[in-house]
C-alpha cells in the first residue's frame, strides 16, 4: 500500500511589469519625472518621449498622467502640470517591493 501526504505550497512572485514598477515606479510616474515643468523649458514630443521611457511605458503613462492632470500639452509637446504626483504611486511602487520581499499577506 502506497500513503502520501499533499503540501501545498504558496508562493508569489512579480510579473515583469510589477519587478519594473517595484525598480523604477509606476508608469506614469515616470512619463511624469521626464516632462519638463510646464513654461520651463522644451515641451517633450510622444516620439521623444517613447525614446526616453519606451514605448509601453510612454502609451500607459501618458494616459494615466493625463486622466490624473499630472500632464498637459504644450505646443506639440507634452510637459508637467504638477509640481509632485500623488502619493498612491509611491504606495503602489512600495506594495510591489513589499510583495516582492515577503510576500502579499504583509501589505
């Protein structure tokens, strides 16, 4: 006769997205900390944009940091609306270092 015992293990790891967002922020975070300030130098256009932060991270970003008012356009480019982004990206950057580090039962 053959016994067994199951063990469930539960592990968690971070998508790629998230490791990025845990390294670097958010996305709109970042679309937001590469615009200049809004009358204070060049407007940044999609396509430079795109150079600077990638190209997903720029069509996310852009969306987001728009939807929040973080950004605006000016002329045909694009430049920062707020002189800081909220603090829900922040959080949002350390849950995904938390969840990384000791797991999602922590947050």
């Amino acid at each position: 006769m053959v016994t067994y015992q199951a063990h469930e293990v539960v592990s968690h790891a971070l998508t790629p997205e998230g490791a990025q967002i845990a390294g670097e922020g958010s996305h709109e975070a970042r679309v937001w900390q590469v615009l200049p300030a809004k009358g204070k130098g060049t407007s940044i256009s999609p396509a430079e944009l795109k150079k600077l932060v990638g190209d997903e991270t720029a069509k996310i970003g852009q969306g987001r940091a728009f939807k929040n008012g973080w950004i605006g356009k000016e002329g045909n480019g694009l430049v920062r609306l707020v002189r800081s982004y909220s603090n829900k990206n922040t959080l949002t950057k350390h849950a995904c270092v938390l969840i990384n580090d000791t797991g999602p039962s922590n947050i």
